[in-house]
C-alpha cells in the first residue's frame, strides 16, 4: 500500500504571520511567541518573525 492509498502523505498548510495577526489576539501572541524564542536562544526565528512584522507594519 502506497503512502497516497493509506493517507499518509497530507501536506499541511502553512498559516502565514499576517493571518495569525489578524485573529483576536494575534499580534500579542506574535509578540509572545518571538519572547519566547529569544529566551531559548533561538534568535533567527525570532528575527524572522519580527522582520515580517516590520514590512506588515504590525508593529
């Protein structure tokens, strides 16, 4: 049985910044998340994060 016939191959659909920002919420758990990054020193996420941030003036 192939991975197609058995369901295993999904792909998942990528939620992007602007639409996680557009919820309720969105932008202090953005801000949050990024926090969260930084204190396990996980830097380049975080920077990611916020350079989208930026260019999406949700700053």
């Amino acid at each position: 049985m192939g991975c197609e016939q058995a369901g295993m191959h999904r792909h998942r659909e990528r939620i992007s910044l602007a639409d996680i920002a557009a919820q309720p919420g969105g932008i202090e758990a953005l801000q949050r998340r990024v926090h969260e990054l930084r204190s396990s020193g996980i830097d380049f996420a975080a920077n990611a994060i916020e350079r989208e941030m930026a260019a999406l003036n949700l700053r």
